[in-house]
C-alpha cells in the first residue's frame, strides 16, 4: 500500500520527557524496526510458498502487499525511534530470515503451514496487540504509527485466511493443517510471550506498551476470540 501517514513534525508529548524515557523509548523502537523488518522478509518467504501451491491471484496480490507494508511499518519504527532519540532514523538491517521447519510435516504442507503460522495466527493477534496499544498511547506520533500498522495487519491477518477459504487449499490438506494447528498455536504464544517477557514490566503509559500482564490477556483473547473461529469459518477442524 502507498505510504498514507506521515509522523508530525513535532510532537509535544515527546518534547516533555526526560532524557533517559526519551532513550529507553528509542531503544524499544528500534527495536521494533528490526521485529518488522524481518517480519517482511517471511512475508516474502510466504509469498513464494503461495506461488508454489497455486495460491489464488487476489491472495497473491495481498501478500505482495504485506511484503512492502512491513518494510515501511519498520521505517515509521525507525523514524520514531530516532524523534525520541533526537536524531535521524538509524538505517535498517535487512536479513533474510529462517522460517519454522514443522518438524515430521509432510514437505508439500509447509508452504501451507507458513501461511498459516504467519497470517492467520501471528497477524491476527498483531492486530489486537496493536488495538490495545493503541487505546493507551497518548503520544500523536505513537497513535499514527500504530493506525497505520493496525489497518494494514487485518489485511495481513486475510492472508491466511483468503487462502484457506480458496480452492488452492483441498480438503485433506484443510484436514492436515488442522491437525498441526494446535501445535501452531502453542509455538506462537510462546514467542509472544517471549517477545513481550522483554518489555517494560508496567509498560510505558502514552508512548509505547500497556503493562505486559494486560498483553499477555490480549494475545490469549486474540487466539480464543478470533483465532479459533477463524479456523471454523474457513473449514478447517481444530481440536481443543
Ligand atoms: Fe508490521
Ligand atoms: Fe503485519
């Protein structure tokens, strides 16, 4: 998608932290970027895993999208990071990154897998972690950057969900991923987990995250609440 919102030149409730906030913020951005940018390049990964099962054109097209989406979700994380820092955004690492093996999966299921690790789970609880920072944040810049990344991770989220609801995903292998889902699931939460075990305990109110007890409850809602469902809409069997 075309580059839609553009942080403010100036932000006042950056102008009025001290110092050591301002940097303990910087550090979180950045290292946001990094998590979006490598974020991309398994976008990219999915994308030529599409290609090789014969995904559908319109779910081709969404996922070509989401490859360019999370390299400019990591350069609004960068040019954030370096307001708070009072500096110029530092440059992006790009890396290609290794996607999960699923052990024991058949290897015509991987692609499928990947997508659905990618997408359905980890871009739909995105989007309600995104949701809930976004409900705190008080900050202008802040509240545009999440804005932007919150529209464009339901798009991410379908996907996934594009994809299992087409016929480029037959019966068996609906049958089949179903079957690993849980699995899916269980490795997914525990890197949220991990991923927010390195956040500031009480969050930091108005700038970046809520306390890490109320995302953990917003990751754990996001798998109950759209998750499953999501998995009985398009078809594909789940067990508890
Ligand atoms: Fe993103
Ligand atoms: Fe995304």
């Amino acid at each position: 998608m075309s580059v839609r919102r553009a942080l403010p030149d100036h932000d006042p409730a950056i102008a009025e932290l001290d110092e050591a906030t301002r940097l303990t913020l910087a550090a979180l951005w950045e290292e946001r970027a990094r998590s979006e940018i490598n974020t991309g390049s398994a976008f990219a990964r999915v994308l030529t895993g599409l290609y090789e099962v014969g995904a559908e054109a319109s779910v081709l097209d969404l996922a070509g999208r989401a490859c360019t989406d999370e390299v400019r979700h990591a350069g609004l994380c960068a040019e954030l990071a370096g307001r708070y820092r009072g500096e110029a955004a530092r440059p992006l690492e790009p890396k290609r990154v290794h996607m999960p093996t699923h052990v024991g999966a058949p290897r015509a299921l991987l692609p499928h897998l990947h997508v659905v690790g990618l997408c359905c789970i980890n871009e739909s609880i995105a989007a309600a972690f995104l949701d809930a920072c976004l409900a705190e944040a008080r900050a202008e810049s802040v509240q545009v950057m999440h804005r932007e990344h919150l529209a464009d991770d339901v798009a991410h989220a379908r996907v996934g969900w594009a994809h299992l609801a087409s016929r480029a995903v037959d019966d068996d292998t609906r049958r089949q991923i179903g079957e690993l889902v849980p699995r899916l699931l269980y490795a997914n939460r525990e890197a949220w987990r991990d991923r927010i075990a390195t956040l500031p305990e009480h969050g930091v109110p108005g700038h970046a995250y809520p306390a890490r007890a109320a995302l953990m409850a917003v990751v754990d809602d996001a798998i109950d609440a759209i998750v499953r469902p999501g998995f009985d809409a398009v078809g594909v069997s789940v067990r508890r």
